[in-house]
C-alpha cells in the first residue's frame, strides 16, 4: 500500500525549519509520501537534504523531492526580504507543493502541465 | 537563520573587497558530472599534478578535497585560489546501487557509509567557497531538484557561479538544455575529459571570480 500524508499549510506556519524538516522526516521514514501545502526554500530543501543523508542506513535509502510552483525570477531584494524575515521571525512559507518520498518507493518525480508523476520502483506492491 | 543573514553579508563584503584576496573556489554539483576530472585537468594544467582519482561509479570522491596556491593565467590576467572538490551532493545513497557494480556487499555498506558522510560534508563546505563551479553533466536532464537546490542557496547568498556542462564529447550532450534551465547564468560546454574547449572555460572563470 502506498500512503500520502498531507500536512496542511496551518500546521507548518508556526513551525521553525528544523521542526519542519524533523515533521517531514518522521513520515518519510515510516514509507509514507508527505504533501507539504508550501514551497521549500533552497535553504530549507538543502538542509532538508543533509538531514535525510544523514539518517540513510542499509534500510533507509534517501529521499526524493519535488517542488511544485517554482520561483525563478529570484531579484536581490526578494532575495533580501526572505533573509531579514526569516532571520528574525518564523520563515515565510510560499503557496505551492513540494511532495517528499523515501527512495526506496520512489524511482522519481515529474510534473508537467499541472499533473505530477510519481515513478514507484518495481518492487513496490500498490495494494 | 542568524548565520544564513550572516552567509549573506559575508557574500556580500567577498564582493566589494573580491580581487583582493586568495579566492576558495568550489567544485559543485551532482555525482559523476565530472568534478574531479575537472579538477585534474586544472591542476594538471597549472601545477602539474592531479587532484584525486576519477571513476565511472557514482560516489568515487567521498572526501573534500582542497589543492592550495594555483594560479592560473588568461590575456595576461593573474587569478590565485585554493580548489576544493567536493563529493557529489545526492538525495539518496543505497548501497545496493554499489552492488551492482560488483562490489560485495561489505564493501558496498561501507562505500555507501563514506559517501553520505562526503554528502554531508560538501553541504557543510558550501558555507564556506567564495565562488563555485557547478559541473554537470551535459547528457543528464539538468532540471533535477540537486541542481535547483545548489543554484538556489549560492544564489541566495549572493555568490558568483559558472556553469560547467562537461562531456560534450559525448553525442547525447546537450548544453541548450542546460543554458534554458540556468539562463541567468553563464554556461559553458566543455570536456573536462579530453579538454575541449578549456581555454573558453579559463577566460569565463576569470570573469566570473574577478
């Protein structure tokens, strides 16, 4: 059986990023795909990254990750606001999608004119 | 979230006061894109000696790795900096991927072991590189949420970045797809193999570093 868990943007708002990510995390281990109702920061998705890397044992294999409504036009002062807010307040969680899976399910993710594919691995049984 | 502020500032004055000191230039991006092949040409190229061994399994450098003191010349322009190659970043490691390298299974849990302490390590380095050069691939889709995430933070911290897209040598390579995917950034296409266009490669670092 496949599970998708997902953590609606009330929820995330009052959470700082390590208590986020460690949110995450915990789902992603017991095998479960998180739909995250926000956008991940490049900061937040390299930390979310580490942290993933550092829990992989002979059992746990990773993550993959998919960020849905990505920004591209990042202009220095965007670029500053964020940092002055989320130095000193909560980080400011952006509309948008970003869906986490443990790799051991999860071959990779795709997206494109508004649907998402999940590629699971072979070996997953989808009941 | 003090020291992502404080990352900012530091980019911040290495820009005003750049020129001006010994630059630590890092090699970034995702396994096997060919960082340390590039590393190597570099050092060979200026200091003659290589950097570290290169291989065709994923994982191969698990260690940062900085060569101190090159310097290299373009149109009569001098630039010194540290090197540092840096393990390739991943969002997963299965050890079983080594397996079917034919390794045994000892050696593969331990290779994998190595490899996300090189992962972890690189992320840690990332603080610290004042300019970086993201090398990949230029036959893999460059759209992968590694590359998207690298460019994000040294963007984010307002640090100067040259795109490598290594392998051109190779017929699936494609550097259009990697220059639409980065736009804002300067692209060049090279082999870091067989050191096609190289020479392309050093004036475009000079520009970018100095």
């Amino acid at each position: 059986m496949l599970t998708f868990e997902f953590i609606q943007h009330k929820e995330i708002k009052s959470m700082n990023t390590e208590k986020l990510i460690e949110r995450i995390m915990t789902s992603v281990k017991e095998n479960k795909i998180v739909l995250l109702e926000c956008k991940l920061e490049p900061d937040e998705r390299m930390k979310l990254i580490k942290r993933a890397i550092e829990l992989v044992d002979n059992d746990f294999t990773g993550i993959e990750l998919l960020v849905l409504n990505e920004d591209r036009e990042r202009t220095i002062s965007k670029i500053l606001k964020t940092h002055i807010r989320n130095a000193m307040f909560l980080p400011e969680r952006k509309k948008g999608m970003t869906i986490i899976g443990p790799s051991k399910i999860i071959k990779g993710m795709e997206h494109d004119f508004g649907k998402v594919h999940i590629h699971t691995k072979p070996q997953t049984k989808l009941e | 979230m003090i020291a992502r502020v404080r990352g900012l500032l530091k980019g911040f004055f290495k820009r005003i006061f750049k020129g001006r000191k010994k630059i630590k230039l890092g090699l970034y991006g995702p396994p096997n894109g060919g960082k340390t092949t590039l590393a190597n040409k570099i050092c060979n190229d200026w200091i003659g000696e290589e950097m570290g061994t290169v291989s065709s399994i994923a994982h191969e450098t698990r260690e940062v790795q900085v060569k101190e003191q090159i310097k290299i010349q373009s149109n009569g322009k001098e630039l010194e900096f540290n090197l540092v190659d840096t393990p390739g970043i991943a969002t997963k490691i299965d050890y079983e991927d080594f397996l079917k390298s034919g390794m045994k299974e000892k050696e593969a849990k331990e290779r994998a072991k190595e490899a996300t302490r090189g992962v972890i390590d690189s992320i840690k380095w990332l603080d610290d590189v004042d300019t970086v050069i993201i090398v990949l691939d230029s036959t893999h889709d460059p759209y992968s949420q590694v590359n998207i995430t690298i460019i994000g933070n040294l963007e984010a911290r307002d640090i100067p970045v040259l795109i490598v897209a290594n392998k051109v040598d190779l017929k699936k390579s494609d550097i259009k797809r990697i220059k639409s995917a980065f736009p804002q950034y300067e692209v060049v296409g090279i082999s870091a193999k067989y050191g096609k266009n190289i020479e392309e490669f050093y004036e475009k670092l000079f520009e970018v570093a100095n």
